[in-house]
C-alpha cells in the first residue's frame, strides 16, 4: 500500500470515528441479496461493489454497519431500510 493510500484510509477511518451515529443493517432469513444491495444503493447511496460487501457481511456476520453520520441522517436511513423489509437499528458511536 503506498503512503497516499495509507494516508487515506487514515483519514477515511478518523471521519469516520468522528460521526455521531452508526446505522446497522441486521440479516433475516427472507430477503435476497439483490433486494439488499439495491436497498442500501438507493437508500445508502451505496456504490454496487460496497453494497455487495455489506449485503455478504450481513450474511457471513449476522449484522455491518453501513452508514456513519449524523442523527437524523441516520434515523431517516434506518426508517427507509425498515419500510423497504429490511431489518436495521441505529446505535449512538
């Protein structure tokens, strides 16, 4: 990993710690990880690769944070992902 990438992550990961709030998305047995990854695209604002990576966590791990930010961001994310079947709670960081 060169120093750039390095130095980006580290930056990514600080911004990250810093946000407030934390929106979980939990697994269930009943839906598919299309519906999933279209879910978190649109309501996430998900890129296809990080919403197929979120969508496996939940599988493998039973729950992944998907989004960081700030109280009512997180709270109209996690009221979104409720209305669309899926299962999601959010957590004070």
């Amino acid at each position: 990993m060169s120093i750039q990438s390095k130095k980006q992550t580290k930056i990514k990961a600080e911004t990250i710690s810093n946000q407030p709030y934390r929106l979980i998305l939990n697994n269930d047995d009943y839906n598919s990880f299309e519906w999933v990854i279209k879910c978190l695209m649109k309501i996430c604002n998900h890129e296809q690769n990080q919403a197929e990576q979120c969508a496996f966590i939940v599988h493998t791990r039973g729950k992944c944070d998907v989004k960081y930010g700030d109280e009512e961001t997180i709270s109209n994310m996690k009221n979104k992902l409720r209305s669309a079947g899926l299962s999601a709670t959010m957590e004070k960081n």
